[in-house]
C-alpha cells in the first residue's frame, strides 16, 4: 500500500516539474493550467494524507514558509562579479579591440543578451537537485535565500533530462516583468504604502524577504545567464551552446541570445534591441557581450571586479517631454521640503511617470520653471524621474512662476533654509504632523520594523484619531481601538496587531534605521551595529567614537551624536525598549527619569504653542497617563484656550488646573 503511495506521489511529483518544465523553460506547456491544477491537487491530498513522504522538493512547496529569523551567509565558490560599462560605439569597439589584441585574432565571436534590470542570484544544485540559493551581496558573500527561491517557479526544484554535473551553479538574474511590477505598486499605492521605484528594488526587495510566503506572492520569475563552480561534469565549450543546455536542464534562457561577430555584429545588436526595448516584457537597462568561447574567457580573466571577457552596453537613459501641471511641497521626516512636480502622465521607457522630483528650490530657479511649462524628464536607471530642463520655446501665456514657500504646507510654521544649505526646512520637529507622520512611516517600512499592512493611509488615520503621536505609540494599539475606526474589520484590526507584535523581534541594524536619524541609512546603520553591539553604547559615543567607524564622517557623526543627545529620542527609544521591541543582545536601557509617573492628566482647549497630541506625547513620555475625561482620579487638567465643560468639571471637583504659560516653564524644569 505505501509503496504504492510512494510510486504514485513520485508520479505525480515527475509530471509536474516536467510541466513546469514545459511552461517556464520552454515556453510551450502541453497540457491546460486546469489539468495542471489536477495534478497539482492530487499531490497536494497524498502529500497531506502522508505527511512523512514530503520531500521538500516537491512542487506543492512553492507557497513559502514560516519566517526567517534572519539571513545567513554564504560565501561563494567563486566571486560573482560585476561588469565594466560602454556607453557609446566607440566603447564597445574599444572593447572589441582589446578583447582581439588580447586574444592575438582579428576576429571574435560574442554572445549578446538583454541586461536585465532585476537581482543576480546563484543557484546550486547536487545531484541535479536543487540546494541552495544566494544573493550577490558584495560578490565574495552573499545570503542564503534559498526558502525564497523556491517559491520562484522558474527555478527548476529537479533538474530535466541527464548528464548533469555532480555539482552545478547557476547563475541569473531574478525579475518581476513590467505589467506584474506595475501591479504590485498599485496595489502598493492602494494600499497608502510606498511604490517601489523601478523593477530591481522591487525584487531585491521580495528576494531580502524574511517571510518566504510574501515572496511566494510577488510573481518572481528568472532568466539564468552564466554557470559558477561546475564539478563532476562536463559542459559545452562556448557560452551560447552552454545557455542551450541549460534550458535543456530545465532553466529558461532569455530568447533573445545570440550569438554576433566583432563590434559591428555587436552594434547592429545594440541599436536593434535598442528599438525594441519597450515592447518587452521586462525592464532592460542595456546589454550583455561576452567572448563566446569559454576557454578565451578564461584564457582573458579578470581584473578586480569585472572580467575582461565581458562589457555591459548601457542605453542612454529614457527621456520624455511633458508638461508641469501643479508643484507641491511634501515635508519629509526630517522636515526637508522637497518640491515634486505634478506630470501630465507621459510614458518613459515603458513606464508610466506622473511625478518628478525638484530636489529644492533652487533647483526650480535654476531650471527657470513656470507652472504649465513643458518639460523634458528623465528616468535613468534606480533614479526617481527628475525634469532635465524647460523645452525651449515651449512657454503658453498661461503659464505663472512657482512661489518659493514661506510657510510648512502641514503645519504652517515658518520654514528656515540654513547657511550653506539649499534645503528648505520645517523645524517644528515635535509639532508638524508631516514630520511625524513620515517619521513613522519610515519606522514601519520594509527595511526598517517591516510592519505589513500600516501603509501611509493607515498611519494618517490613526493620527487623526490621535492614537498614534510617534512611533511608541504603535506598540501600545490595542484591538478595541482599532476596530472603533472606519474600514477596520475586526479581521484587518487583528492582522495590524499581530504584525506591529511580530516587529518586536527584531535586530539593532534594523532598529537604528528605523529611527530615522537624518543621514543615517540602512547601511550606515549597519556599520553602527557592527561597531556598538549595544544600543547604550552608541548612545553614549561621542562624535570622536563614531567618526571611527567606517563610513562615517564628521557630518553624519554630528547628526547621531545630535540624535542622541536629544531627550525626546532617548524617552522614544527607552518607551519602544518598554514596549517590548528588542533584538539579540538587547540591552537594558538605563531607565530615564518618568517624574509624571502615576499621574493621570487631562487635555482641554487650545494652545498657542504646542498642538494637543505634541503635548500628550511629551505628558506620557513623562510617564504621565492622558485621560479623555475628567473624573476624581484626574491629577491634573491641562487647559488652553476656551477650555469648556472640562473646566468646570475639574474646577468642581477641586483638581489642581495648570495653564499654558504654567505647563511651559512646568515642562522646562523637568529632565
Ligand atoms: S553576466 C561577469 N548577463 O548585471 C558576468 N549579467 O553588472 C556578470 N545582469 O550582477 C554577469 N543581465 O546581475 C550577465 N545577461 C546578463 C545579465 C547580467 C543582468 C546583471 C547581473 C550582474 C550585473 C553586472
């Protein structure tokens, strides 16, 4: 009976890589997705009626599975290296001829392929299975993304057909194709979250995914275009047939491979895909030549980082002409006022742009842009579109000159522009709800805490409802709270709580990005972590300590240091330690002083100087407790302007009652 499980799952497991074989690798399935789904049914009842006769080769495990606690290394077998750029004919005959004088021939075959805008990977196969798989990382190390490559379709689990080596790595490149890329960030915009600014950070992004069944979701798929450690086996001799083979191994290879002769042949390629590049499928930000012949490559070898073998032929970024409808101001996390041009939407190298950014007022003075100018943009590579220039001679009557901006959009507070710096700036740091709102977004963004489902929408809700003040206040939401708003379902409220839970967990890297320190990135705060395991310690760094970290200079140490010494962030930080956030090694904070603690204030009125929910914060930083009414366990009321029935309430039951000038100096005396 079992054996004959066993023969029938084997059966069922065989057909289905074979089909996916058929669909991926050579792009001619045989049967109908319906049929496919069958099968595919059929194994998954077996496999659930014998869980011990799971392997986790089997194409039942594309959907992901549990999260990752983290990534680990892998060190390649051999560097993944990167290439060396042409960006016009005589590059690329440069190449050709160095290539040739090197070689001592007149004349050298080249495969040319699409560079494709997407993520290398390495794949590595034992037996003609599938092990493990890793990113670049900085060519030398990489991380292990295995859990998250088998979610990938195109990446064969068992490898088709024989005569495979004993060990074999692939390489290629992982992608998400236009029309699938501009669905995730609609989705993304609908969901008030950050679209993702070009096909390669979006899958860089799914492949660094600690939960494989997100992955699993964003319809990545691969092309693969070179071979690493090769043991036990032969291979072809030129790159072209080895690209043939490996389809015949189950990959799939980019049609467009071919094999050219000398610079001219590789020309013609380059202005042919040239024309072509829009109409495909996938984003291209240039193309490939290699020396066919393995043994030349190896004959050439490399330098540093690039092989001699190899160039990358990168197209000149994609341009359009369109006009500025509208300029708005967005106020960022650090109160950095950027203008972003509103676009009549204009495609650009197959995609659609409606927004480029200004950078700052200058740049608009620079430029001499009027509102209804048209404009040339430009989108080049990872960069978000950025207007090039006003079209010459384009001006309509109706066009009128951009006001630099005296006031913060959001809050209204006057903007400074400092010495030696372009930027406009908002400084009300504590009070501007931009500022605030930005910052926590930041916190909750995919490299920083990741909370799923806390999208920009999301946050300006909660604030709204004055749930939410800073990114503290988060691990404080509760159930009740959340379905109390508009459009939270009791089952959207439970899944917002559980992610901002799953957050807690976390590692100081991430933490210390999140913060959002002006100037301090993901990397930079990974070299703050790899230099102060313990947050306390970088606490305490002066500028002379941080400077003595790589990559950080004197500028970069000043904001930290600043950061740092600021009482307000280091309550932030000590609330988010309370809260439960923590990482490995997490270190107690040495508790900061909490004088409110025990008390319980009430907020009423207007204030001149601070808005109601600044003021709650800095009252619960305090370690004060902020009621919505006055009732005899109220220790203080705090009332502003035209403070009404709360007033008399509390003047009625002989609480204490502190006035705005009372709360400032009461708020300045305090540590
Ligand atoms: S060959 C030494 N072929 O471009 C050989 N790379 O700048 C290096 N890429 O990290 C890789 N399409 O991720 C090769 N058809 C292609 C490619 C390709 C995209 C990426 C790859 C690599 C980067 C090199």
């Amino acid at each position: 009976m079992t054996s004959d499980v066993v023969s029938r799952i084997d059966a069922l497991k065989a057909a289905l890589h074979h089909h996916n074989y058929q669909y991926h690798a050579l792009d001619a399935p045989i049967i109908a997705d319906s049929e496919y789904d069958q099968l595919f049914q059929a194994l998954l009842a077996l496999e659930k009626a014998h869980p011990d006769l799971l392997t986790e080769d089997s194409p039942t495990q594309r959907v992901g599975s549990e999260p990752l606690a983290g990534f680990t290394q892998i060190q390649h077998a051999l560097p993944m290296l990167s290439l060396d750029n042409a960006f016009n004919a005589v590059d690329i005959a440069d190449f050709h001829e160095r290539v040739a004088e090197r070689l001592g021939q007149m004349h050298v075959r080249y495969c040319a392929e699409p560079k494709i805008d997407g993520v290398a990977i390495s794949l590595l196969y034992e037996g003609g299975r599938f092990i493990r798989a890793a990113t670049r990382g900085d060519g030398l190390t990489g991380e292990d993304v295995s859990m998250n490559a088998r979610t990938i379709e195109a990446i064969p689990l068992v490898l088709q057909g024989d005569h495979f080596p004993d060990r074999l790595e692939v390489r290629g490149e992982v992608y998400l194709a236009k029309a699938v890329f501009n669905d995730l960030n609609q989705a993304l915009i609908e969901q008030g979250e950050k679209p993702f600014a070009n096909p390669r950070n979006a899958a860089a992004g799914s492949m660094r995914q600690l939960d494989s069944r997100l992955t699993a979701k964003r319809r990545l798929t691969m092309f693969a275009y070179s071979v690493g450690l090769v043991e036990g086996g032969n291979l072809p001799s030129e790159h072209y047939d080895l690209m043939q083979q490996l389809r015949v191994w189950g990959f799939r290879i980019n049609p467009d491979i071919q094999q050219v002769n000398d610079a001219e042949g590789c020309q013609a390629y380059f202005d042919a895909l040239a024309q072509r590049r829009a109409h495909l499928a996938y984003e291209i930000d240039g193309v490939v030549f290699k020396v066919d012949s393995l043994a030349s490559q190896a004959a050439l070898g490399f330098l540093t980082r690039t092989p001699r073998w190899a160039i990358a032929g990168k197209f000149p970024a994609a341009q359009g002409r369109t006009r500025v409808l509208d300029v708005e101001f967005q106020v960022g996390r650090t109160g950095a006022i950027t203008p972003v041009a509103r676009l009549d939407p204009v495609q650009v190298g197959g995609v659609v742009i409606s927004n480029a950014t200004l950078h700052n007022f200058d740049e608009i003075k620079r430029l001499g842009l009027h509102l209804l100018d048209e404009v040339i943009i430009e989108r080049a590579g990872d960069v978000i579109p950025k207007v090039i220039r006003v079209a010459a001679s384009a001006r309509g009557l109706d066009s009128s000159p951009i006001v630099r901006p005296l006031q913060c959009p959001e809050c209204q507070s006057e903007l400074v522009q400092q010495e030696h710096e372009v930027i406009l700036r908002c400084t009300n740091d504590l009070g501007c709800p931009a500022q605030q709102k930005e910052r926590i977004r930041h916190f909750v963004s995919r490299l920083a805490m990741d909370i799923d489902g806390l999208g920009g929408k999301v946050v300006e809700q909660l604030m709204k409802a004055g749930l939410v003040h800073n990114a503290a206040d988060l691990y404080a939401l509760e159930f009740d709270q959340l379905v109390s708003l508009e459009r939270f379902a009791p089952i959207s409220a439970k899944k917002l709580i559980a992610a901002i839970d799953a957050s807690k967990a976390t590692d100081l890297s991430r933490f210390i990005y999140a913060l959002g320190i002006p100037e301090v990135g993901e990397a930079t705060a990974a070299s703050l972590a790899r230099a102060f395991p313990r947050l306390a310690a970088l606490m305490a760094a002066d500028e002379a300590a941080l400077v003595a970290v790589p990559d950080i200079g004197p500028i970069v140490a000043a904001q930290i240091s600043a950061y740092f010494n600021n009482t307000n962030n280091q309550r932030l930080i000590e609330r988010l330690c309370q809260l439960g956030v923590v990482w490995p090694e997490s270190d107690v904070l040495e508790a900061q002083p909490t004088p409110l603690a025990g008390q319980t204030w009430v907020i009423t009125g207007t204030f001149d100087t601070f808005s109601r929910s600044a003021l709650k914060t800095q009252l619960q930083d305090l370690g004060a407790k902020v009621a919505g009414s006055v009732s005899a366990k109220t220790t203080r009321l705090a009332a502003g302007r035209e403070a009404g029935s709360k007033l008399s309430k509390a003047e009625s039951l002989g609480i204490p009652v502190i006035d705005e000038a009372g709360l400032r100096s009461l708020l300045e005396q305090l540590p």
